[in-house]
C-alpha cells in the first residue's frame, strides 16, 4: 500500500490528486494502479521501465528503481528527471 | 618556408623554426612542448597563455613566434626551481588559489610579473595587476589572497632569496586559518 | 575573516563530531602540477603520428542542407579524411537517461553533425583532418555546402507561437496527459499543483504578479573542449577528453556509433572547467570517424568562437511569477509559467526549473506550468543548479516586494515562510532536515547585515537559492601498499579538488592522514562504472563509495592483524586507526607493513548508489553602488552563506561557494548572448562576452553552515552548484535600493540599468 500523489496532467485518469493503491514495491503500485485506471502505466512507463524523462520520489528520496519497497505511508511522486551541472 | 629564431627560454638558449603565422603559444607548446602555457581563446583575452617577454607579461597567443627572435621568456616551468617552488606557488597551494587549474600558470605568471614591478601590492593593485587573467572556478578571492600571502613572505620581501626551499612536502594540519 | 563555520547549526540529535581529517586544509594531491604546468590536460597530448580536426559550421541560424562536397578539400596536399553525419550509423529515437539527466540519441547524433538541417549558426555540418591544425581550418574552407536558408525564430515566446517556423516537423509536445495532434516547437509541458490557488489567493492581502527574462548565458569553462581520437585496427576506440564524466562518454560514444562500450576507452585527462558544459559529446564522435578513416589519431580542439556558438549554453528564459501573503507574512499561494528556450533540440532544463521555483518556501497553494521550446540556438546543456537561478531571479524579486508592500524585513519575511523539516514542496515532496533556516539565521547574525550601509546610489539585497544535489553511481578501488600508504584509484574527474576531498574521507576512516592516500583519477577501463563530476554529488557520492572502500580495507587488515596476532578477529578492536587485540596494538600503517610480509595483498572496494537529493540552501547578502552616469553596478562588499553539511576541505568549499557566487555575478550584471536579426551570435568571445574579472569584484566572503546530512556517515551535502542561485535577484533587490527601479530582466547591464534610471528621472 502507497499513497500515490498523481501528476496533475494524469488526474483526469484518476479524478483525483492523491490515491492509495495497494502493492510492496512501486513497480507493483503501478500496475495495480493501472488495473484501476487503464491508460495510466504507459504515460509512466517505457518498455516496462520508468519513462526516461521520469523520476519518483518515494517519501523524499528521489530515485529510479521500482523494486523500491512501501508502505501504507510511503508517499510515491512522479517527477521530472533533473540534470546538473 | 620556415623561419629560424633564437631565444632564452627559462634560462637556457633555445632555438627552433617555426612558420611566421605561428604563435609564440602554438610554438611553446606545439614545437617546444612547454605545454605549461595554456590555450584559452587564442585571442588575448583570457590570459592562460601568459608568458614573461623580455620582462613583461604578454599573452603569448598575440605574439608572432617570429617576433620571439633574440627575446628572453620564461613561462611557468621557469617559476620553479631545483625541486623548490616559488612562495606564489607556495602560496596558491596553501591558500587553495586554483580549482580547475587551466588559468593557474597564466595566473602565476601575471602575479610575478606583478611582484616583481610592485612588491607590495593593494588588493586593489592586485586586482588591477591580474585583470587581463580570466578564471571561472574561484571568483579570484583565494587567487588575489594567494598574490598578497605571497608578497608577505620573507623571500618576497628579500631580493636573491626567489626560491623557497622545502615546499613540495604537504602537512595535513594545515590549520584552518583566517586568510 | 572568510569563513565562519557555525557550530551551534549542527543538528539538534548530533553532537559535533570531532575529526582528524576533515575539516583540516591539506595542500591538494594535485596541486603541485597544476602550479608548474606539468598537470596534463586533453590539450598537451601530442601522440605520436597525430593528425588536426577542424570543423565546418552552419553560416545560417536556420537552413537545409541541399549538397555537401568535401571533393576540393579531400584533393589538398595533407587532408587525410572528411566526415559528414553520412558517417555516423543512422540514429534511432532512444532516451537514455545519462544519471544527470536524459538524451535522445537521435537529437545527439543531430546535434554533433548535422543531418538534414542546420539549426543554429554554428552548427556542424562536416569535419576535416589533415596533418596541421592550420591546414584543417584551411581546408574546411574548401568544403562546399549549399543551404536553403529558412526562416529563424530566436526567442522563447515567439517560438511558441502557432505561426512560428518549425524546427522539427514531428515533434509533438511531450506532456503526462494528452498530447496534441499538430507539431509545435514546445517539445515538453510540465504541469504541478499544489492545493487550491483561487482559495489562497484569496485569502492574500497584498498579490503581487511580474514577468522576467533571463538572457542565455554560457557556462564560460577557460578550457575549449578538446578531445583526441585513436581507432585502432583491432576496432578498439580510445579517447582522451575534457570531460566532466568519462563513463557518460564512453555510453554516449557506444549509441551514437553503434559499438559496444567494451571496445570504447575513455581517458580523462586534467579537465579546465565544466559547470555542466562538458557531460554532451560534441566534438568525440567526430575525431574517433576521422580516425578511423585516416588511421591516425586525430585532436580536435575547438576554438573559443566554436564554443560559445555551438556548445553549452544555458537557456534563456520567459517567466510569470505571482505570489500572495497575508498582512501577517504569510506567503498563501503561488503561480508560476516558465517558457525556457531548450536551444536547437528538446531537453533543456524545464523540469528542474519548475521544481525549484517555489522551492525555497512553504507555499499551501500554487500551480507551476513550464514549457521547454526549441528554437534556432545552440542546444542548451546544464549549468551549475541548471534551471533554479533563472527561477530564483523571478520568485525572489517578487518575495522581496512583497515584503517591502508588508513592510516587513525582507530576512524575517523569508524566516517566516522558509522551507524546512516536513514542508512540503509544490512538485509534491516533503523535505526531510534542511538548513535554509539555519542560513538565513546566519546571515541575521552577521557582520555585513549588521553593518549599516550608507552613502547615495547604494543599496543591499538578500535572496535565497536551492538545488537538489544528487546521488547517483561512483566506485573505487583502493590499494594497501607496504608503506602503510593507500592508493585510491577513482572514475571521477577532478575539477575543483574532489581527489583531494575524497582521500580525506578515506584517511579519516582509515586513522591515517591525507598525504597517506594517493588519489589518481582512471580511465574506463581501470575502475568500476562512475556517473558524472556533477549534480553536486562527486564528494558526496564518491566519497561515500571511498568510505565504503575504507570499512573494507579495515576488515581485510583486522583478519590479517587476527593471523599475525593468532587470535579471533572478533578480539580485535579498531579506534582511530589503531588496532589492538591479543595485548597487543598496532597503528594502520605498522599493521600494513607487517600485513604485506604475512598476507594476501589488502584491496578495498567501495562501488555506490546512494539514492535521493541532499538539498542545498543558499543565501546571499550583497551591497551595490550604481554609477548613475554609466549604469554601471559595483558590487561592493558580497556575503554568500551556505548549508554544506559537512565541509570535508573547507578551502574548497569556501572556493565553490565563492566561484559559483561569481558566475552568478556576471550571470546577473553582464553576460549575455547577442543575436543579430539574422540569428548570429555577435559576441562569440571573451571580449565581448564579458565574464567578471579579479578588478569587477571585491573579495567574497563565506559562512558555511554545517546541518549534518544523515544519509552521509560524515554528513556531507554536495556544495558546488547552490551558490550561483541567489546573486541575480540578490543583486536586483540591492539595485532596487540603490536606484528605486526593479529590474526584471538579466543581464542588469549599464545600458540597462542606464536606461532604467533616466527613464525614471524623466518620468518615461
């Protein structure tokens, strides 16, 4: 269980800004997510990875590996990817 | 069609050919492999190729290598001596005066150039002095405090003592000091 | 004084930690080189046989490509070989993701020789490699390339517009919901929002709305990018560059010529500054294609009108920042659009951007939209916190207005709306501890806010500044010699003393000094995969993979000390780099003496992924002086304090603080790029594109505040990119008080401010 905080662009999908889904892993949130709300993993996911232009935030941890574990309070954020200098 | 020059270079007689739209720059580096001068622009306004010429600081990319003929020049290979390194070396060491290091020999040519006419610079002097010397890592605080470290130093204060001896070993107490 | 490490900042839980090594201020490993010129940079190679590149460049900001003939050039006495984007394997549309940052293989292949198009002036087109660097220019001359020029569009709104010239016709604006149907030169809009802002604005009572622009501005690196190329006969490729990472080459150098990374080496030489600049490939491909075609090693270095034209920059910018508080200081909602121009090919710096710009405050409601735009520029790259100081310049004017209508201390206004522990932030997540507290704090306390500033024309400005820093991959290898020394062999470039700050994290886990460790600095083929000298992360991250190394080393030498001693290594007890077990004591490098006689040889290994952002605050303190007869801005004293975490070397953390602080200046006061109305840049050099000089300055001083980070076993943040974030809108803000006019526009040139002021006087 997470608590998914949906892009505002995807909330349309969902109609609304937070959800809670079930799954270990943020991978298994995802697809969980999808079986609620068809349409949403491929707006998220590129050949069954994390879009490349994408990063999450589980909690305040910016990363982008799936197999991340959560919670029913991990917060899960989909952000764009950043680049430094 | 080349040309034959002669010149002193860090003390010793040298003498190459060179094509007359070669630099002094392209032919330190390229002909002589004194690749301690460096290319920036190659259009004299960043001043990493800073060489002395006949006593005065130039940038070595404006200087035809013909032009070099009978010209006496030391770059930054000529700062140091037997293993001892100069106190502005010395100094910029110490005083963490160089980041990415590509102005640096620009830098302690300039700075010496500068010592050597104003042995006791302001910070204004200073900054003045070092103007033609672009560096984009450090925003100039620790090299303008290095240059005035420098001309504080018993060496810089008394002439025929250039070098200072024993300075390549490093202490890791350096302690934190109020520059 | 320079610097004042506040040791009252250190989190509530910790004590402050004692060290041997960090915090100390050791002479870096390198240094001797670098100040007798015998450090090697990509530039001093000369290998033997070696031949020059020299590139030819789009003379349009916008054309296509009708012929290119390299026949008269390829017959010139001394021209060895030609090479077109005919060379380079056709690309495919692939995003990767670089650890910084992602690319699009099709758009990198495109950007390093052009293929149907050019798209800004400047844009390679061809190269040439012939036996003098001379010759090479001579006979890029002789490449005949016919254009069908097309009409240009330089600017972010423009470009935006329905009508605008098309860069690429199919590119489709990349959004998380519905894309459009038709093309457009909006290649990304990001959308976040937080609470509802019609309810804050609301409950406002002083909104305030500005526009900005920002000019493009280039990351300004002395060292052109240089590279040389050896394709051998055995089909093996060996480069040695300026690069900020080698790894990132090498993975680039494998898509864009289809071969795979094992074949591909990458030399990283001594490198003369980066700041984002040197992650892309531009000039490698090109070299490694003539090489392979002329059988020789071929250097290619640019020169300095190449790079400003068609390297770096960083993108301009258009930005609508909207901002309300209430009587009390309290900021309610915030508004944010941002249209930043991504250069020639999409993937500029938006997403960073529209996550910082609300970043430094607790804002309950705000939307933020930001567009990247293509249009006929050079294509953007990062640069130092790419994308949060064009931000921080609009929301900090703002907050400074704000609190001037609240008549509130512009410090307090900000103390009392800072980000902190638990804030959440506008793009979703919560901080965990940070320190922008602490800085500002710091700033109250100091010596310049507590000096009075007076005299005409002269004012003082505040603003703060964030950026993420990241983790990402670093490894390191590290041998125990029979002296008791450790060599540490890294993957991450040394730009600014990172070998040094890394072996101290090392030496201070070992118990052994700083000159006991010898850091080199390996090519691809010689450590473990490293991410790039970047993102703030290469003390913190590879300093953590050294750390990891060190833990290793000390339980390979407590299983030797066990064998030497005969006892159970569980009997042995390591403190401060002394060994003791069995009544017997040894320090690390008596051990590793008597080790190397009885052992196996003693290697560690540290390889690392650390997840998460280590979040950095800035905040700047700045008094100017406006020459009102030139426009001209002295900055005359500058204050720049920051949240470190822990300062390992703080000679050099003092010197990022103070360089990135610089960058900012001339960002703010000066540097620009100039387009004439044919899209050509009219001031491709140091001359005219006017970086700060020793004599535009005054010294910098530092605060650096110390918030242990607690994902980092000595607490460390990454420092190298926050500081360039505040000083544009701290200079502003002090030019507002100097002069009365707030600018919103960069550069605050003396034109610009000349005009500003005179147009006041006369009322305009």
């Amino acid at each position: 269980m997470a608590i998914v905080f949906i892009p505002s662009q995807l909330q349309k999908l969902t109609g609304a800004a937070q959800v809670e889904i079930a799954g270990n892993t943020v991978r298994e949130v995802v697809e969980q997510m999808e079986k609620q709300f068809p349409g949403i993993q491929q707006r998220l996911f590129e050949d069954g990875q994390l879009s490349p232009l994408l990063q999450l935030s589980v909690d305040h941890v910016m990363t982008r590996v799936l197999s991340t574990s959560v919670e029913s309070t991990t917060e899960v954020h989909f952000l764009p990817v950043i680049g430094g200098g | 069609m080349k040309t034959h020059v002669t010149t002193t270079i860090n003390g010793g007689s040298v003498e190459f050919l060179c094509q007359p739209r070669q630099s002094l720059l392209e032919v330190l580096r390229d002909e002589l492999s004194l690749t301690g001068c460096k290319e920036g622009c190659n259009n004299g306004n960043c001043g990493a190729c800073t060489v002395m010429l006949d006593g005065l600081p130039v940038n070595s990319c404006l200087v035809l290598a013909v032009e070099a003929e009978g010209a006496v020049i030391e770059t930054v290979e000529g700062i140091a001596e037997q293993g001892h390194l100069h106190p502005l070396q010395q100094c910029f060491l110490e005083g963490a005066a160089l980041q990415c290091g590509i102005c640096t020999p620009g830098f302690l040519v300039a700075a010496k150039a500068l010592l050597e006419k104003n042995p006791q610079p302001s910070e204004q002097e200073i900054r003045f002095g070092l103007a033609g010397n672009l560096c984009r890592c450090t925003g100039y605080d620790k090299i303008v405090r290095a240059v005035q470290a420098a001309a504080q130093t018993p060496e810089a204060q008394s002439p025929g003592l250039s070098k200072r001896p024993g300075l390549l070993s490093r202490t890791t107490q350096t302690e934190a000091k109020s520059l | 004084m320079s610097t004042e490490v506040a040791p009252d900042n250190t989190s509530d839980t910790e004590q402050p930690a004692t060290y041997k090594v960090i915090g100390t201020r050791p002479i870096r490993h390198d240094g001797a080189d670098k100040v007798t010129g015998k450090a090697v940079y990509t530039d001093d190679l000369h290998l033997p046989n070696m031949v020059f590149g020299a590139f030819v460049r789009s003379p349009h900001a916008h054309a296509r490509i009708v012929s290119i003939d390299t026949s008269e050039a390829e017959k010139m006495p001394g021209v060895l070989a030609t090479c077109t984007s005919a060379d380079l394997p056709d690309p495919w549309d692939k995003v990767d993701n670089l650890g910084e940052g992602c690319v699009n293989y099709a758009h990198l292949s495109g950007n390093v020789l052009a293929r149907k198009k050019a798209l800004y002036k400047g844009h390679a087109v061809a190269a040439v490699a012939a036996t003098s660097s001379h010759l090479a220019q001579e006979a890029a001359r002789h490449i005949k390339v016919e254009y069908e020029p097309l009409p240009a569009t330089m600017s972010v709104l423009d470009a935006m517009q329905d009508d605008a010239p098309l860069l690429h016709d199919d590119l489709i604006t990349h959004t998380l919901g519905d894309e459009p149907a038709r093309p457009s030169n909006i290649s990304s809009h990001i959308q976040f929002k937080k609470g509802d802002i019609d309810e804050g604005f609301a409950a406002a009572d002083v909104v305030i709305e500005r526009e900005f622009k920002t000019a493009t501005v280039h990351q300004g690196y002395i060292e052109p990018h240089v590279s040389v190329a050896l394709w051998n006969e055995d089909g093996r490729l060996k480069i040695w560059t300026a690069t900020q990472g080698s790894f990132v080459v090498r993975q680039q150098m494998s898509e864009l010529l289809k071969m795979p990374v094992s074949q591909i080496t990458i030399v990283p030489c001594e490198i003369g500054g980066g700041f984002g600049g040197k992650i892309s490939v531009y000039e490698q491909p090109v070299a490694a294609v003539l090489s392979r075609k002329c059988g020789r090693p071929v250097k290619i270095m640019m020169r300095r009108d190449e790079v400003f034209e068609a390297t770096g920059p960083t993108p301009g910018s258009f930005m609508r920042v909207k901002l309300g508080a209430t009587k009390d200081g309290k900021l309610t909602a915030g508004k944010a659009w941002l249209a930043f121009d991504a250069g020639a090919f999409p993937g500029g710096v938006i997403g960073p951007g529209a996550m910082c710009v609300f970043s430094c405050y607790d804002l309950p409601h705000a939307t933020v939209d930001g567009f990247d735009v293509v249009l006929n520029k050079p294509k953007t790259q990062a640069y130092r916190a790419p994308g949060s100081t064009h931000v921080a310049f609009a929301t900090e004017c703002v907050i400074d207005e704000l609190a001037e209508q609240l008549e509130i201390d512009p410090i307090e206004f900000r103390l009392n709306n800072a980000a902190q522990e638990g804030t959440r932030r506008v793009d979703g997540p919560v901080y965990p501890r940070v320190g922008l507290v602490e800085c500002l704090q710091a700033i109250q306390k100091s010596d310049h806010w507590k000096s009075p500033l007076t005299g005409p024309n002269r004012g003082r400005g505040v603003a703060c500044g964030f950026w993420f820093n990241c983790g990402l991959k670093s490894s390191v290898a590290a041998n125990v010699n029979a002296d008791g020394t450790v060599t540490l062999v890294e993957g991450s470039t040394d730009i600014g003393g990172t070998r040094t700050s890394i072996a101290m994290q090392l030496a201070e886990t070992l118990g052994i000094t700083a000159e006991d460790v010898i850091p080199q600095v390996v090519d691809t083929d010689s450590v473990g995969f490293t991410d790039v000298t970047g993102g703030s992360r290469t003390t913190f991250a590879t300093g953590l993979a050294a750390y990891e190394a060190a833990l290793d080393i000390q339980r390979q030498m407590v299983e030797q000390a066990a064998q030497i001693w005969e006892c159970s290594p569980d009997d042995i007890t390591v403190a401060n780099g002394v060994y003791q077990g069995n009544g017997r004591s040894l320090s690390f490098k008596e051990l590793a003496v008597q080790a190397d006689k009885v052992g196996k040889p003693i290697v560690g290994r540290g390889a690392v992924d650390p997840q998460g952002s280590t979040n950095a605050f800035a905040v700047n303190l700045v008094d100017v002086e406006v020459d009102p007869e030139t426009g001209k801005v002295t900055i005359l004293r500058y204050t720049a304090c920051q949240d470190a975490g822990k300062a390992i070397h703080p000679s050099y953390v003092e010197g990022q603080i103070q360089g990135g602080s610089v960058q900012g200046i001339g960002w703010a006061l000066n540097e620009e790029y100039f387009y004439d109305d044919q899209g050509h840049m009219r001031n491709a050099s140091f001359l005219d594109y006017r970086i700060p000089t020793c004599y535009d300055l005054p010294m910098i001083d530092t605060i650096i505040v110390e918030v242990p980070n607690p994902d980092h076993p000595y607490g460390v943040r990454g420092v190298g990119e926050v500081p360039i974030v505040p000083p544009p809108p701290a200079i502003a803000n002090a030019i507002y008080r100097a002069t009365g006019v707030r600018f919103r526009e960069l550069p605050m040139s003396p034109p610009t401010v000349w005009n500003a002021i005179k147009g006041q006087n006369t009322g305009e």
